[in-house]
C-alpha cells in the first residue's frame, strides 16, 4: 500500500508490522526503502520480531544470480523459479540495473554450431559495483553468450573472489564457468561445463567432467540446462544449510511451499 511519501511495503514485511502492531504510517516515516534484495529499516527502531525479519529479508533470501545481455533464457528462468519455491528471493546482477535481452539455445539437426533465438528479457534488481556479498547467501552463474562479455568486468570478479573465498554455496551451468575461471578460483577444481568450454576451464587449471551434476568443494555445476535437474537441487540444499549456518529461519510462508 503507498505511503505518504510515495513508499510501497512488500506484503511479507507488512504482515510483520501488522503482528508486532506498527502502523504503515509509521513505517513509512522511518524511511523503508525497496532497493535490491533487502528493505531497509533504521535497526534501532526495530522489535526483536521485526530485527529477525530485516535479517531474513537480508540474508535468509537474498542470493546472486549473474546475467547480462545474451544469457540463455532456460539457464537462467529454472534456478529463478526453483529459489522462489525454496523460500529465497533471487536477486539478478548485471554490469548495470536495467532490462537485459535472453536468448534461447540449441544445436538444431543438420547444425554443428549453436542456433540461437531472441528469448525473454529480465530485468537486473542491482549493477555489479553495488552488490555488498556479505548480505547473500550464494551466487549463481549462467550460461549463453553473456559470460564472455561480463568476465573482465572488476567488480564481478571482486564479487566471485569473495563468494568462494568465504565458502559461500556456488553453482555454474554451461558458458557460466567463463566467469569463476577468469576470476582465477578453479585451479584443480572439477567442473562440467558444455564440451565447446572444456578449454576455458582447463586452461585456467579447472578439470573438465562430462557429467550432469559435478559437486567440488561449494561448487555446483552442470553442463548446459538440460542438466539443470540434476545439480540446482543440491545446491538449494547447500544454501539452505548455508542460511541455517548464518541463522536465517525461512519465511513461515515460504516454507509450507516448499514442503507442497
């Protein structure tokens, strides 16, 4: 519901204002903002109730997913959902916070090469530069074209450094694996990525495994998204055990979700 100062409230947050008996009023008074993947609130204003919803808004499910113009459309739209199901809020990153065209992929009979469509666009909810990384729980790369173009850009590979660096849950599908190698973290790290990529991997010191889910250390990754079934659940997994780690309860709501 709008505020007076032309703020809205994300439904989850309102529900808690109404149950701990603050008004949207003045909620709105103290400045709530929806910028990215947290909604701010003044921390010393806060019930113990609503310090645990800040927190759940900011950690429990806040995680990364890595995209610029070009990413593959079914790389990208299958993780999305499956975090929505599993209580988190997907928070898409790009060089810059804009709309962002997908494309779809696929070798057609008679190709030797990868067809490519123009896909569903996706907007970006942050820009590289501002991302703090310690308010997510883990980082996803995906594939199409995009992981080419966006693998030099600093504060990416700042971001990629410090999400594998603090062991935070990663996962990578097929052209995705261009990002994690040119940030220099997969030396003796077994990875699948798709065939035309194995030297991208091995020549930064990764080792190529041709199989659908390929688990090393914190890091989840498949060959294109036709393995998306197989190793997206074993990384929710991971960033579940992630949240319970940092002591992020899921959101009630969400949890019932997830269990139907």
């Amino acid at each position: 519901m709008p505020c007076k100062n032309g703020i809205i409230l994300p439904q989850s947050l309102t529900r808690f204002l109404r149950r701990n008996r603050v008004s949207q009023a003045r909620a709105c008074d103290r400045s709530i903002l929806t910028v990215g993947p947290d909604h701010h609130i003044p921390h010393r204003q806060l019930t113990p109730k609503l310090q645990d919803a800040r927190l759940s808004q900011k950690i429990g499910v806040g995680r990364v997913r890595i995209v610029g113009d070009a990413t593959e459309t079914v790389d990208t739209l299958y993780p999305f959902y499956r975090l929505i199901e599993g209580g988190y809020k997907p928070v898409v990153a790009a060089p810059e916070k804009r709309k962002y065209q997908m494309v779809l992929h696929e070798v057609k009979p008679g190709w030797t090469i990868t067809k490519e469509w123009e896909g569903y666009s996706i907007d970006a909810d942050i820009a590289f530069k501002d991302i703090k990384p310690e308010e997510y729980v883990g980082i996803f790369f995906s594939g199409g074209r995009a992981p080419e173009y966006i693998r030099e850009d600093a504060d990416l590979l700042r971001i990629t450094k410090w999400f594998w660096d603090n062991k935070k849950p990663c996962a990578s599908v097929c052209h995705g694996v261009e990002i994690p190698a040119r940030a220099d973290i997969v030396k003796g790290l077994r990875m699948a990525t798709v065939a035309k990529c194995k030297f991208d991997l091995e020549i930064c010191g990764g080792i190529y495994v041709n199989e659908p889910c390929v688990i090393d250390q914190h890091m989840y990754s498949g060959r294109t998204y036709h393995d998306s079934g197989h190793f997206i659940g074993p990384w929710i997994k991971a960033l579940d055990a992630e949240r319970a780690k940092m002591g992020i309860q899921q959101p009630q709501e969400n949890a019932k979700t997830a269990k139907t």
